[in-house]
C-alpha cells in the first residue's frame, strides 16, 4: 500500500496589507518527491510524524508536495494557482497511491479563494473520488470550515499551543490511515463551530481555560468508537465567514454519535466562553509589574506577533523601554534590512546614529532613533534541536547585527522577518539571555517553549498592531453575526 504526502501551510492574516507570493513560499518551502521526505522526516513536525507513522505501520510513504510559507498576508492568486499547478503535476508524477495524508494549516486565505484550504482539499477529494481515504491534521489556529470538513474522512488537530505534539499528530493520522487501509475502521466525521472567536491572549493550552476544554475533550478519547476529537481555537486575524472556534469528533463509522459527542463538546466549550474573552496589560502596566520582579522577565509583543504574521518590526515597546531606562539591560529584535547594511557598512566597534524599525507600516510604532555601538555582525542562521513551535529545525533570518544604544538597550537587527521560536536566535549571536533584565519576544504563547526556560516571569502586553490582542481594535467585515465577545447578545 502506498500513502501520498502532501502539505501545503500558509496562517494568512488579512488585516496586513502586503500579499504571501510564491517567493514567500520558495524562501520557506516548496518541495516535491524525496527533497519532502529529506526536509521533513526528522523534524518535530506532523510531516515527520506521517513519515514515522507510516513506517510503523510497514506502510510506503509516497512524499509528494509540500509548500509553506511564514504567516503573512493574503496569498497571492497567481501564487495559489501556481501552487495548485505544481501539486497537480507532482500528484501525476508521484504513481498510484492508495490514500493520502495532508497537512493543511486550516488558516490559508487566498485572495481568490477565500476558504483555500476547503479550496485544495475539495479538489483532491474531486479528483481521488469518494472512497479514496483522505485524512488530514491541523494547526490549532484553523478556522475549520464545513468544506474542509466534506473533504477529509478524519481531522486531527494539534492539542498544544505552543505546539508541541505536531509530530505525535501526524503519527496518529498515520495510523488511522493505516487502519482505515487495513479495513479494521471507517472514520467518520462530524464538526460543530460554535460561534465563538478565542482571544489570542487566552490560547494557552496547558493552563485554564484551555486545559478545562481539552480535558474534557481527552476523557471522551477513551470511549468506544471514538478514533479522535479535536479543539480548535481558530486564527481570529482573518476576516473571512469560517473564522472562529471549532470542535471535531471521529468516530468508527458511527455519524449519529459523532454529531452527538461533537454537540458535547460544543455545549460543554459555549457554557465557558465567557473565560476565552481577553484580559489585557498595557504597556505601561507590564513595565511597572516589571519593575518589581527579578529579571529576566520577558514581555510578550502581542500586537507585534511575528508568528500571527505581523512585520517583526513594531518598535512600542523599544520605545517604552527606552522611557523606562532602569529596566536595562533589555533586549528587543526588530526586522529592519536597511539598518543591518548601513550597520555593516559602519563595522563592529563603531558607533552609528540609526532609525530603527517602525518602517514597514504605521500600525506598530514610530522608528525608534538613537546613537548606537555595533556589537556585532552575524550570519543569521541557527538550528533548534529541541521541540519548538512550528516544527521547524532551520533558521535563516538573513545577515543580523546586533547594536546597543548607551541606555542598555540591546536591539538585535535582522534582514528577514524572524518568529522568536528558539534562543538560539540569541545565543548563535553570542548573547546570553540571563544576562538581561527584559527580553521582548513577539508574539503571544508560540515564543514560550523557548523564553520559559530562560525567564523567571511572562507577561503579556496589549501593544497596537495587526496582531493586537484587543480584537475590538480591528475592523471585520465577512466574519458571522452574532460571534462572542463581538456581540453578546445570542438567540
Ligand atoms: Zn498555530
């Protein structure tokens, strides 16, 4: 028997002006055949884990397609359709297959398919026909909709935030594909979408009131004819109808149980929304409650949330720690090409007057201009050998420099957008994260794998931003009414 790959990740955030385009896609990953397997069969990945699972069960894993690229905007349609065109050729050139596992996001937004996702997946289903087993997984931050849903025999969504069980997914969609194949089950799948959009700030699964929903959702694991159920808290900086919540039960061929257990869940996650409503710290709150802790203690930029897509560049908090110049030594990192060429032009040692950051649009604060000393000039690439958010195993954030204004405000610049998912982005520069009071690291709870170790506290600050926890500072104009905490009002 043999089990197609294909993947294809994109978390699109709408409120960003700028598009996902195919380089976006070249720069991350955009692979065929073998180079699938090469890239992905090690990493802590659902990828890795169906290239596991499917060894397990003596399976042959079939690697097909695989396309991500960074949160960002929109993706472009002529990038969509060209990324379709190549997993359709390398479908053709991958053979017969018996059946497929897939690796969506849930949250891709193509600018000529609003629902990309249900898009693909709806066209492999067209394509394979209705009994070809297609099981899929899914980030915790989909927005799962009916069509997705129509699509796949079985989804099985990531129960981490950070995520840290991708692999251990994508090994269970692997053995359910297994066992489908071997005619031991027949998944079957039914969803629910409560109308309700999870504040970012609340999407810490390992602690209420995540833990309470994903607990309840474990227990039903054990019962008979349940295959798999998911939770899944939705992307909410995406404008579109299926954005939101949603819960996913898979049985043994069983949909009137399914729906029933799936209705559980939902009724059992609505009577608790009121607990997924955010609660917010100011900047200049989190500065004060800093001031009265032992460093380090790292501020989490949820406004400037690289990993939701965000530029990376918002300089809110430089600029507070900079009023606040007792709380040095502090870190931020910013994405600024222009100051890492004219840093490197100055050379190490020298001191150069910079504007940082701040550029890319007017939503995350002013450049930040100041008097620098060059620490450092770096490569930019580093490696994470332990589980971390995304999975993923290289870093490339282009040629980095690493300057200090005379406050103690180490900015650390880089020439790429780079999501604060492991300390080797600090220690592969020669900084050592113990030796700050304050590292920002932006984003919300994708950054805590790897800032909890090296931090004494974490506090989450409401910065402005297209990533902004606040969803109240956004404007949407496709999402369902009425949707809690937008409204509150429910017939
Ligand atoms: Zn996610």
């Amino acid at each position: 028997m043999r089990v197609g790959i294909i993947a294809f990740m994109q978390e699109s955030n709408t409120f960003i002006a700028g598009p996902t385009t195919f380089a976006h896609f070249e720069q991350d990953t955009l692979l065929e055949g073998d180079a699938v397997r090469s890239r992905f069969a090690d990493a802590h990945h659902e990828v890795g884990g169906f290239f596991a699972g499917l060894a397990e069960e003596h399976l042959d894993a079939v690697p097909i397609f695989a396309a991500r690229a960074y949160p960002y905007g929109i993706v472009a349609a002529d990038a969509f359709d060209a990324l379709l065109a190549r997993m359709d050729a390398a479908i053709e050139r991958a053979g017969p297959i018996d059946g497929l596992l897939v690796a969506p996001h849930g949250a891709t937004v193509g600018a000529n398919h609003a629902d990309a996702d249900g898009h693909w997946l709806s066209r492999l289903r067209q394509r394979f026909g209705r009994s070809f087993p297609i099981i899929g997984t899914l980030d915790l931050h989909a927005n799962v909709s009916p069509q997705m849903v129509a699509a796949c025999d079985a989804l099985i969504a990531y129960r981490t935030n950070p995520h840290l069980d991708q692999r251990q997914r994508g090994i269970d969609a692997a053995r359910l594909i297994a066992r489908t194949l071997r005619g031991e089950v027949k998944p079957t799948m039914a969803a629910a979408f409560p109308p309700l959009a999870v504040n970012i700030e609340r999407q810490l699964s390992a602690e209420p009131p995540c833990k309470t929903i994903y607990d309840y959702a474990d227990a039903m694991l054990a019962e008979p004819g349940v295959l798999s159920n998911s939770i899944v808290l939705g992307f909410p900086y995406a404008d579109v109808a299926e954005m939101g919540s949603s819960a996913i039960v898979v049985t043994d061929n069983d949909f009137a149980r399914a729906e029933a257990r799936v209705t559980d869940l939902q009724k059992f996650w609505w009577e608790r929304r009121e607990e997924f409503a955010g609660q917010f710290i100011s900047i200049d709150q989190a500065l004060a409650q800093a001031s009265k802790l032992d460093g380090p203690i790292t501020l989490l930029d949820m406004g400037d949330n690289a990993g939701g897509g965000s530029p990376a560049d918002g300089t809110e908090l430089a600029h507070a720690l900079v009023r606040h110049g007792q709380l040095s030594p502090a870190f931020v990192c910013l994405y600024d090409p222009d100051a890492v060429k004219l840093t490197a032009a100055a050379g190490v040692g020298t001191r150069v007057r910079l504007k940082v950051g701040g550029k890319t649009d007017d939503q995350h604060g002013a450049p930040l201009e100041s008097d620098f000393l060059v620490k450092g000039l770096f490569e930019g690439k580093f490696s994470e050998s332990q589980p971390r958010h995304g999975g993923f195993l290289n870093f490339d954030q282009g040629p980095t420099a690493v300057v200090e204004t005379r406050s103690g405000l180490t900015i650390m610049l880089t020439t790429r957008r780079m999501v604060p998912f492991s300390i080797k982005q600090l220690t592969s520069c020669n900084l050592d994260p113990a030796h700050f009071r304050i590292l920002v690291a932006k984003g919300v709870h994708a950054p805590v794998a790897a800032y909890a170790p090296v931090s004494k506290h974490l506090i989450r600050v409401d910065t402005p931003g297209v990533t902004s926890a606040d969803l109240s500072r956004l404007t949407y104009h496709h999402r369902r009414q009425p949707m809690f905490p937008f409204e509150r009002q429910f017939v």
